[in-house]
C-alpha cells in the first residue's frame, strides 16, 4: 500500500471513530474551518531543517482533506523518510499524530495548543524487558516565520527527559 494510501485509509478510520460519516462530510460546507482547525498552520510550508547547527533534513507540511489534516512527508539529510497524518479530534478537543517511518516504527501522539505551541505526547511499549518510553514533542513558533520542534523522551515514567531531536524549521524560498 502506498504511503498515500496508508494515511488516506488512517484518516478515514479516524474520521469513522470520531462519529463523522461520509454523507455528514459531503452536507457539511466547511467542516474543518473552525479557528481550532488552524492552531497548527503555523507549520505548514516547506522546510529546511537545522539540529545542532547542521542541515538534518527537509519536512513538507501540507493540508488535505479540504483543511481537515495536515499530511507530513520528511526526508533526513541521511535519506531517512516518514509521514504523519495529524488533525483535530473535535468532540475530544484534542490534536492527534500519527508517524511511521520507513523503518514501521510508529508513534501516536495526542495533545493540545497551549500558550504559544503545539504540545503533544504518547507512550510507546519498551522493547522486551525495557519499561515503557514517554514521548513529548512540541513546536513553538519564532520569528522570522520559524518553527522550533523539541522532542523528548522518557523511560522512568516522566521522571527525567531526554532529548530526542531539537530542530528548528525555515521556510524554503
């Protein structure tokens, strides 16, 4: 199955769960035009990505489905690549992401707009015999037009964080 396959099927199961069908979508003018629809247009755009003073890839955010999710497709410097489908869960006021990677490692994060950023987390089974892993990832806008995105981890239940990739998004000209 193709990778826009994969997320297009993701969003539909979504979007079933959620209590929205395909005949409430096609009566709905503007479905996903609510202002809480647009707390992550901030990364929206074409990217280049920076982490620790080096080029660490390039990331395409773009919305689909007529606004109601953005589609992430990142390529690291090293050819790694990944996707994520994010939208906003209405009746659960929440925001959720889902990521895989080329490598099948998933990650399902779920969270809320506060303050200045996006903050979202989720937990991952450990691998045999490790305790579970915390995720955090949050992305701030800057100025400029720039986006910072600090990704963290934890393995003792919240306890200490480690980061996981500290990278800061501008726009491609």
């Amino acid at each position: 199955m193709s990778a826009a396959r994969w997320m297009l099927a993701a969003l539909v199961l979504a979007a079933t769960s959620s209590g929205c069908t395909t005949a409430d979508a096609e009566t709905d003018a503007a479905p996903c035009s609510g202002e809480a629809y647009s707390q992550f247009d901030f990364w929206v755009g074409t990217w280049t990505v920076m982490a620790g003073g080096k080029r660490a890839g390039t990331n395409r955010i773009e919305k689909v489905l007529d606004g109601c999710a953005l589609l992430e497709s990142w390529r690291s410097a090293g050819n790694h690549r990944g996707h994520s489908l994010t939208f906003y869960d209405a009746p659960r006021k929440l925001w959720h992401q889902t990521w895989i990677d080329v490598a099948g490692q998933p990650l399902y994060l779920e969270g809320r707009f506060a303050g200045s950023s996006m903050q979202l987390e989720g937990t991952r089974p450990g691998e045999a015999g490790t305790p579970p892993v915390m995720h955090r990832v949050v992305w701030t806008p800057l100025a400029g037009g720039t986006v910072r995105q600090h990704w963290r981890s934890s393995s003792d239940g919240g306890r200490t964080w480690t980061d996981v990739f500290d990278g800061y998004y501008a726009v491609v000209r």
